[in-house]
C-alpha cells in the first residue's frame, strides 16, 4: 500500500537540521518510482529498492529533483520542487514515488499516491509536475 504523506522521521528531522532544500546549494533530494504493491507511507524511513519499478530505461534510486529554495507567506512556511521528468522509462504500472534526501543516507521525505496507475513508455515521458511553491499549494509547506 502506497500512503501519501510527509514521513514521520522526516518531520523529526526538521528539528535537527538534518535536511537543506537550499536551490543549487543545498542537499540532492531525489524520487524513484514504484509498483502497486510497495509497501510506503508515514513510517518509511529510508530509501527502498523494495517494490521499486524496474522497468526498460529506469535506474533503480529514480532522479535527481529540482529544489524550490524555501521561503515563507504569512505564518506558512513552505518550498516544492521543479517538474520532474523520467524519459525512456518503460513501465504500465507506476502507482505512487518516494522523494528521499540521497545527500543525507537516503532518508525519507515524503510519499506520494499517483491515485491509480501512469503508463509510462518510451515514446511519451512521464512527466510529474509538482504544486506551485506557495503558501496554500506548495507539496511541502508548515501552515
């Protein structure tokens, strides 16, 4: 089961400085793809190979992601990430991601649940497109 969340240990790691979403400068934070039958949500710790798709053109531990340096609006603190693109991949069954901090020993940040199946193939991208960095729709934001 796939649970769309932010990760429990990534919210602990908040408080510790662990992660730095810093644009150009600050960690690598990545997103690998996965199957149906993953097994991810609030108490997923650490990147897995576990229920990863494995697909023609995908290499396993997925992209590198594009921070949205962070900022703030009001009392909401907040930051995103540029759309992502996986070319070449080739694969009828991506149901959910898992975006992880590969700077930090792989640990988590959050879960995402596509809602159903995205066929990917080789001809056509599969192309994740991220909410706006903003105060209300931001994929990462502390009201």
């Amino acid at each position: 089961m796939i649970a769309q969340t932010l990760t429990t240990s990534f919210k602990q790691q908040l408080l510790t400085a662990t992660h730095d979403f810093t644009a150009s400068t600050g960690d690598t934070f990545k997103m690998a793809l996965y199957l149906p039958t993953a097994s991810l949500g609030a108490d997923t710790t650490v990147y897995t190979a576990t229920g990863e798709i494995t697909g023609t053109g995908y290499v396993a531990g997925g992209i590198a992601l594009t921070t949205v340096t962070p900022t703030s609006t009001g009392t909401t603190a907040f930051t995103s990430f540029s759309t992502a693109t996986f070319t070449g991949v080739v694969d009828p069954s991506i149901a959910g991601a898992l975006i992880y901090n590969s700077t930090k020993s792989n640990k988590t940040v959050a879960v995402l649940d596509f809602g159903g199946m995205k066929i990917s193939t080789a001809a056509v991208p599969l192309v994740i497109t991220f909410p706006t960095a903003s105060s209300t729709t931001a994929i990462i934001r502390f009201p």
